[in-house]
C-alpha cells in the first residue's frame, strides 16, 4: 500500500515538473496564457511555469519563411488576362500579435498578396508587366508590409516567378521579337555595306592623293637634280676656261697652245681618211699653218675678251 502511495506521488511529482519546465528552441517564441488569458512569451532557453495554471497556447518560429502564393489570373490595363505566380518572404517579429491578431496570419497573408497583386497588375499595360517586376514586387510589399504589422508578421520580400500571357498572346508577341530583329539584322547589314563603301573611297581617295603627292615630289627631284646637273656642268666648264685662259698667258702658252691645235688637226684629217678608205694629203701644207694660225687668233681674241 505505502509503495503504491508513493508511486502515484513519483507520477504527480513527474507530471509537474514537465508541465512546469519547458525548453524553448532557439530562434522560437512560445505565447503562455495564465487561466486563458494571455501571460507572457517564453523566450530560448529553460522557462518555468505554472502547472495547470499556465499553458502553453501557441508555438511560433522566428526564421524567414518562404511561402508559396497560389497562381490566379490577372486582368491588365489593356483587357488581358495574364497568369501570375509569386513567393513571398516573411517573419514573425511579434508573437503575441501573430497569436491573436489574426486567426491564421498565414490565410491572410496570402489573400492579401493574391488582391494586391490583382490591384497592382490591373494598373499596367502588358507590356509593361514583363518590364517593371521590381516595381511590381515593391508594390506588393509595401502593401502587405502595412497590414502584417497588426498581425505581428514582417513582409520581407515577393518575387514574382512566372508570368504567362494567353497562347495567342504568346503567340503575337513571339511573332513581333522575331519581326524586331529581322528588323536589327537588316538595319546592321545596310549600315556595313554603307560602311564599307565609305571606306572603300575612302582609301580610294587618300589612295589618290598619296600617289599624286609621290609623282609631285618625283617631278620636284627630277628638276632639282637636272637644275644641279647643269649648274655643276657649267661650273666646270667655267672652271675649265679659266685655266686655260690662265696656263696660255704663262710664258710659251702660245707655243702649247699652237701645239695642241696642230695635233687636233692632224687627227682629224687622219680620221676622215679612215672613214673614206682614202688618204687625204693637202696640197699646200700653208694651209694647215694657215688653219693654226687662224685657231691660235682666235684663242688669243677669247683670251683677251
């Protein structure tokens, strides 16, 4: 009997102490109601409570939570329905407001998303729904961040993951990139071949004026070279006349002189009997001496001019 007493107290005193001690994980808040009104929030870590006095009434995370908001269609501002699937990205940052704020915060959040997003979307064209997601998802955001702060749920972020037009929508829009860049692919091709002639005559051009500028500065050469050529000869020819000049007015320069001739003379008249197979003797030698006379007057008159 005794030990029968004692171990219904071993089960009392076991049960009390489970339902007085709770160990709440880390990054959890769990919401304590004292005779079912709301007591405290039991934060991580060893907590005691009252047994049958205090309860635990509800359990909260405090990560970020992804939660998946179901894909509705959407009506844009020009009349087409356009198919939307999003994620949305929240935390609990109030566990007494998120235990009794709302029935289920999770519901709200997601009907709340789903209309804000119809709201947002019925404001743009289609055009402009694939352009500005980031102002879409801002939009969502700052709306359900607004309204979560009475359920003590922080909105972190929404992502929209797909968009879908209607199959002939689709369709048209498929059929107008292809048209945009055949458009591109001709407007490129035409500017090369522009490009192209340009540089053709370009290098045609400077082509031109390259081998204008050589033959230029070929003439100009030229002519420098003749004008050099004919001022060297005339200098030595002039050079050649003065010492000449200067050798026959040195003493016995005439007899050099008469010399010279003579012999240039006697060439020549043996170079005419060569060419005519004929020995040509003069008949009168006089007239060579006549022939060097008049040479040596006429040196001696160039001599004295």
């Amino acid at each position: 009997m005794g030990f029968q007493i004692a171990l219904v107290i071993l089960v009392i005193a076991a049960i009390f102490v489970v339902r007085s001690i709770k160990v709440v994980p880390q990054q959890h808040a769990w919401v304590v109601e004292r005779l079912g009104k709301y007591h405290g929030t039991l934060t991580p870590g060893l907590n005691f409570l009252v047994p049958f006095v205090d309860r635990l009434a509800y359990k909260h995370s405090l990560k970020e939570i992804p939660l998946d908001v179901p894909s509705q269609v959407c009506i844009t501002r020009d009349n087409t329905q356009l198919t939307v699937d999003g994620i949305l990205y929240f935390q609990v940052t109030d566990p007494m407001r998120a235990s009794y704020g709302a029935s289920n915060y999770v519901i709200a959040i997601t009907q709340l998303a789903q209309t804000t997003l119809r709201s947002v979307i019925g404001r743009m064209e289609l055009d402009r729904t694939f352009e500005e997601r980031a102002v879409i998802n801002s939009s969502v955001v700052e709306a359900l961040d607004e309204a979560a702060l009475n359920w003590g749920v922080k909105v972190l972020r929404y992502e929209i993951k797909d968009l879908t037009p209607p199959p002939a929508i689709l369709h048209s829009m498929q059929a107008q990139i292809t048209a945009e860049r055949e458009k591109r692919a001709l407007i490129a091709a035409s500017e090369g071949r522009r490009q192209e002639q340009i540089n053709i005559a370009t290098g045609a051009r400077e082509a031109a004026i390259a081998r204008s500028e050589g033959e230029k500065q070929a003439e100009i050469n030229k002519a420098q070279g003749e004008a050099a050529a004919i001022t060297a000869v005339a200098d030595a020819t002039s050079d050649a006349i003065r010492k000449i000049a200067a050798a026959i007015q040195q003493p016995g320069g005439d007899q050099a002189v008469q010399l010279k001739v003579a012999e240039k003379a006697v060439e020549a008249y043996a170079q005419l009997a060569q060419k005519n197979n004929t020995m040509i003797v003069p008949g009168n030698m006089t007239e060579v001496a006549g022939l060097i006379g008049t040479a040596m007057g006429l040196l001696k008159g160039g001599a004295r001019s």
